[in-house]
C-alpha cells in the first residue's frame, strides 16, 4: 500500500529530473565499479595501503555522489513543481 503511493511519487518526477538521478546513478555504479577492481587488484597482487585507501575512497566517494545526484533531482522537481504553481 505505502510503497504504491513512493512509486507514484516517483513516477510523477519530471523527466529532467529523472535523468539528473539516473545519470549520478550511472556514474556512482562505474566509481564503485573502478573502487572495487582497485581493491580486488590491490588484495590479490600488490598489497599497499595507498591503493586500498584509493579504492576505499573511490567507494565512498561513489556513495556520496549518488546521494547528491539523487537529492539535487528531488530538489529540482520540487522547485520546479513549486514554481509551476505558484499564483501571481
């Protein structure tokens, strides 16, 4: 019943805001991928710490990313939404 109506709130969300959440969602999913392959190449044969703490950071750094693309699309359709009814 309540994950209808998020779905709905979803589906309503401008297509200029959708591709602003879809993009950061991209571009999260490839950091986290490159973190991932960092880490696994850094376990597997070299084993220094700067390569962990790269690969580390480039996963965080993807959470983050994905949390701003996806707040700032929400922010946007909001603000668009508040504008577009709004009575002179």
């Amino acid at each position: 019943m309540k994950m209808n109506k998020i779905f709905e709130k979803l589906n309503s969300i401008n297509k200029f805001s959708k591709k602003v959440i879809i993009v950061g969602a991209i571009i999260s999913v490839a950091l986290c991928f490159i973190g991932l392959s960092i880490l696994t190449y850094n376990k597997s044969f070299i084993q220094t710490i700067s390569l962990y703490t790269l690969g580390t950071s480039l996963i965080y750094s993807a959470i983050v990313l994905f949390s701003e693309f996806t707040i700032g699309g929400l922010v946007m359709d909001f603000a668009g939404n508040l504008l577009q009814n709004h009575d002179d």
